[in-house]
C-alpha cells in the first residue's frame, strides 16, 4: 500500500512538473508575451504616424493617452480614437497612446517628455481608462530574462506621489505564466477596490498640478471603457465604482462607458481581429458622444 502511494505521489508531483515547465514553455514563446513599460518606453510620444487629416489651425489641439485601446492595436491607423476624432472635429489630435501603459505613464509623459511643450498647449487631454490600469499600478510588466527597471510610483510621506521604480523579483516571473496570470487575477478581484482608486486619485492630483503649470487651462477627461467582452477575452478586471462623482468634483471631466446604458458594447463585433481590443466601429459610436459632450464642434 505504501509503496502504492508512493507511485501516486511521484506521478503527481511528475504531471505537475510537466506542466509547470510546459507552463513556462508558453511564455518562453512568447504566446504569453509580457509587455515592457520601461521608462523610456514611457518618453515615446507615439508609434503612429501622424494622419495628414485636414484640421482648423484656429482650433486648440486635443491629445490622446493611455495604453493600447488609444495607439490601436490590431486596428491600423486610420481607425484610432485620435484619428477619428481629428476626422470628426477637424481639430488636430495626437496619439500620445502606448502599449501597457497606465495612469502612472500618462503622469510621467506630461512630466517629462518634451513632446509637451508651451506651444502644444492642447485644449483637452482624453484619457481612456480600463480597469486594468488599477492593477498596472501594481503588477509588474517586464521583458523575458531582463532585469530592468520600470516606471512606477509610490506613496509618500506627505501623502503625494514620490517616482520608485520596479524591481523584477523571481516571484514575477511566475505572474506572467498561464497559471500565474490566472492566480493573481483571481487574487486581484478579492481585493478591496479602495485602496486602488485612493492611488489612482493620487495620480489624478498630481496630474492636475502638472497640468496647472504647464496648460492652466487645459482640462483632462477620463473616458472609462471597460467592455465585458474585452474583460471575457483577456482576463481583463472591470472596475465598476460610483466613485467618478468624486473627480468630477475635483475639476475632472469623466465620461463613463461603463454602464447599462453601453451595455451593447459587450458584443464579439466589437472586437478587434486579435479579439483582445476595441474595434473601429467603437470609436465610430462613441467620437460623436465625446464630441458633443466636450463641444468639440
């Protein structure tokens, strides 16, 4: 009997090992590929060109952020939400857009990066959130066997932003496994949702001072897209909360796709080829409702 359950053993710990190394097999590929958000990543203005859409030079421009629902991956250049708004409100609109950024990027754009100068001077900078930009305030986004820094903050003393940076530890080579991307998903949603968005108002407050310095009058809108069907496909964690009042309190304009009202949003034919991000024909939808909230025409 003993030596029966022995054998069980060894070809249970055997089966597991097996999968744990095909497990990391996949990543290694890169059919899970972990997406670097180093800090010079973080300086590029865009990977798009620019359109050569007509626009009013009398017009103030707008400017785009965010991660790869803004740049347009799996969709080509012409599709983007900074295309299409350029196309639809003949203002000249820029794609400031990365792929696996979140709002701490967005933060350290407006700091540093010199594409923001005084004579950009945009009229509006929109920030499409996703739920997932909570847990990037988090989780580490790294490049296979490289031991770079990444950007991100912390709290400081004071209760601000002090700027830390990202240490790749062995536990995160785990995270980017299938397994390991599932656990911390799971563990993710238990968490208290607080927390999160206390961090993320941070960001936001400092934002706001960046942007009092450099564009006094320049507003920043917070549009909030966070599709099920996205979240179905990629693991995505949507972060629905009442708590957008609060922004707008503090001077933030927020459109929020993330109700019932958008609810037939949550369909296949709104996803792109790689079934992973926003169609064309979101952006064709939703332009015209940001437009004409901000009086863009």
């Amino acid at each position: 009997m003993k030596n029966f359950l022995k054998i069980i053993i060894v070809n249970i710990l055997l089966i597991l090992g097996i999968f744990l190394v095909y497990d990391w097999g996949l990543v290694a590929y890169n059919q899970y590929k972990p997406l670097p958000v180093d800090i010079n990543f973080a300086l590029a203005p865009t990977y798009r060109f620019e359109s050569y859409l007509p626009y009013d030079e009398a017009k103030r421009p707008i400017v785009t952020m965010g991660c790869s629902f803004v740049y347009g991956e799996a969709i080509n250049e012409n599709e983007t939400l900074a295309y299409k708004l350029q196309q639809y409100t003949n203002r000249k609109t820029y794609n400031y857009g990365t792929s696996a950024h979140g709002i701490q990027h967005v933060l350290y754009k407006l700091k540093n990066s010199p594409v923001f100068t005084p004579e950009l001077n945009p009229e509006y900078i929109v920030y499409v959130f996703i739920g997932d930009h909570l847990k990037r305030m988090y989780t580490n986004y790294f490049r296979l066997y490289d031991r770079a820094k990444y950007l991100k903050y912390a709290k400081a003393e004071g209760g601000g932003l002090k700027e830390d940076s990202f240490n790749v530890v062995l536990g995160d080579y785990f995270k980017v496994t299938y397994t390991g991307k599932k656990l911390n998903d799971f563990l993710y949603k238990i968490k208290p949702q607080d927390p999160q968005f206390d961090l993320f108002k941070l960001y936001l407050k400092e934002i706001k001072n960046t942007l009092n310095e450099k564009y006094p009058d320049t507003k920043f809108v917070i549009v909030v897209y966070n599709s099920e069907e996205n979240s179905r496909t990629v693991g995505l964690k949507p972060f629905h909360t009442n708590r957008w009042d609060e922004l707008e309190d503090e001077g933030f304009i927020v459109i929020n796709f993330d109700s019932l009202e958008y609810d037939f949003l949550n369909k296949q034919e709104f996803l792109a080829i790689d079934r992973q991000h926003p169609a064309p024909l979101v952006w064709d939808i939703l332009v015209p409702i940001i437009s004409k909230r901000l009086n863009l025409l």
